[in-house]
C-alpha cells in the first residue's frame, strides 16, 4: 500500500477551493487516513522542500507555503502516488490537461494550488512529517469492494 500527502496551499485555501478540490480527490474513490487544517511554518516548510533549496524559486516557495493555512491530507491505498499525480497534473498549470485540478483552476507555476507526493518513498516520509501516528486512521470502507475488484 502506497502513501501520499497532499497539500491544498494557501491558495486553495484562500480561493475557497478545499471543498471542490477535495471532492475530485474523493470522487477519484481516493480513501483518506488523515486530514486537518495547519499553518505550516519556516522550519516544516525548510523541511518538506529542502530538496528544493539553492533553486531560484525557492525562497518564493517558502513565503508561499507558509504564508497562510493548508490543509493537509494523507491517503493510502494502491498505486495512489501516480493516480493522485495524474489527477493533479502538470507542476505548471499552464501544461496542465484540462480536467486536472491544475488545469482547471491554476494559471501560474508559482501558484499551483496542490502538493502531491511525487514516489512511495516520499509519500511514506512526508505523511511522517506531517501527521503524528495517532493523526491517522485505518478503516474500512463498505464501498472498497465497488472501488477494488
Ligand atoms: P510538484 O509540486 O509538481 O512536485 P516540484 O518540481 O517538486 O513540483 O516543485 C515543487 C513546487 O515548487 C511546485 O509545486 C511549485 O509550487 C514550486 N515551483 C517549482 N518550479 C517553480 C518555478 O519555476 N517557479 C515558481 N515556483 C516553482
Ligand atoms: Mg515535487
């Protein structure tokens, strides 16, 4: 079972696009293990895009990251990091396919709306970062066996 963290940014939020967002990522049949609101501040942020660091736009990601609250979502389940990838589309709006959340309700690089874990690795890494174990919940979902043949 993979891992991915998803990150609705500033703003998402402050476009008032959680919920429609949210609801691709449900629709999709997506099974969430966590979610909650945050501000993410320097040292998280420092953290989550350190692999990023000394990049041009770096500086600018940080502010943006940190400028306002996110919500956070962890989602298990299999092959979720490429199926979640695809749903959001390209890092550049402007690539992005209509139909993706990016291509439907981005214009600019620098303000994409959504994170998305980009490997298992960094799915497993980043839900750690993000959620305390007792943040996340396994359950059982009655329509799993309509979703997962
Ligand atoms: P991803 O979010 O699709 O995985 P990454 O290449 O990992 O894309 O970049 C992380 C984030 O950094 C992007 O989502 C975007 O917010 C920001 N970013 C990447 N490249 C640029 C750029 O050239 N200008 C401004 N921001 C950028
Ligand atoms: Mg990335």
């Amino acid at each position: 079972m993979e891992k991915s963290l998803i990150i609705l940014k500033p703003d998402a939020v402050q476009r008032g696009l959680i919920g429609p967002i949210i609801t691709r990522l449900e629709q999709r049949g997506l099974k969430f293990s966590g979610m909650k609101l945050m501000q993410i501040g320097r040292a998280l942020a420092e953290e989550h895009y350190g692999v990023h660091k000394g990049k041009p736009f770096y500086d600018g990601l940080v502010q943006y990251i940190t400028a306002s609250p996110v919500v956070v979502i962890a989602i298990q389940g299999q092959d979720v990091i490429q199926v979640i990838r695809n749903t959001v589309g390209a890092t550049n709006p402007v690539n992005a396919a209509p139909g993706t959340i990016r291509g439907d309700y981005g214009l600019e690089i620098g303000r994409n709306l959504i994170h998305a874990s980009d490997s298992p690795e960094n799915g497993d890494k980043e839900v750690a970062l993000f959620f305390a174990p007792e943040e996340l919940t396994t359950w059982d979902r009655n329509t799993d066996a309509w979703i997962y043949e």
